[in-house]
C-alpha cells in the first residue's frame, strides 16, 4: 500500500499542477507496478481509462482501491484457472462521478464473502475509501468471475 501512494507520488512528479492528476497515467503507472511485482507472469492485467483530470487526494484513494482490488483477485481468484485476466477500467460516470470497475475470470467470489461484515481489512479500507468520497461499491459474482464497481464523487 506504501509503494501505492509511491507510484500516484510518481505519476504527480515532475508536472506544474500538483493539485491534479490524469487518472489514466495513475492507472498505467499502477498497472505496470502491479505486473513487476504482485501478479504472477500467467496473470494479465488489462486497464482501460478515460481522459479524465481528477484530484490528487482522489488518485491516491483510486490506487489504493484499484490495487486492494487487483491484489485480490490475484490472490483468490484463479485456483486452477487458465488463462487468468483481471481488468481495470476508469470511466467518467456523468459531469461528476468516477467509475472504478475490476473484473476477473476466475471462479467467483462466494456471496456471504461479497458482503460488507465479511471482509477483511483491505475490503473495509475499500469501503471506507468509497465513503469517504461519497461512493458507491457493488459487487457482481457469478461461477465466470467477480466485478467490483466504485462509483465516486469526483
């Protein structure tokens, strides 16, 4: 979680603005961390973000999330699977929302795991980041894979 806040830091060095951040350089830039370090070679990672200009305090939540995400699905997700893929993709919900989508392949997540009592503490930093920007955090399973959508106030 530390070297996530690095890479946002990263994606903010170096520009004249520090107050904002294009969300598809955080993205990528967490992308390509997450492929060198956490994911295993036979775990692609796809992402896919809309030109959007966001907060920085918003980019850091953004990674936090979308890394806490990845992670787990990297994690639980793909026991036996082949060809395991997770993807990513930020989108521009309307003039003030900021949708956060990560899907996997794998075999799903149980329903009572899915629920907010169940979690652990990366799930509950989850919900506690969509909070914190006015969000919203749906989870779609099924026995073809898991989709986590935050929805956050821009």
């Amino acid at each position: 979680r530390v070297g996530v806040m690095a890479r946002v830091y990263d994606a903010l060095y170096g520009r004249q603005d520090y107050e904002y951040v294009e969300a598809s350089a955080v993205i990528e830039t967490l992308a390509e961390g997450l492929r060198r370090g956490t994911l295993s070679q036979d775990i692609r990672l796809e992402t896919e973000a809309d030109d959007v200009v966001i907060k920085a305090g918003l980019s850091t939540s953004v990674g936090l999330i979308m890394n806490e995400l990845v992670t787990n699905a990297a994690r639980h997700a793909f026991a036996g699977a082949r060809s395991p893929r997770v993807r990513v993709a930020l989108t521009r919900d309307g003039a003030d929302r900021l949708r956060l989508e990560v899907s996997d392949n794998g075999g799903g997540m149980p329903p009572e795991a899915a629920s907010r009592a169940a979690t652990g503490f990366g799930l509950e930093m989850v919900h506690a980041l969509v909070e914190q920007h006015n969000g919203t955090l749906e989870v779609d399973t099924d026995g073809s894979g898991t989709r986590v959508t935050a929805v956050l106030e821009l």
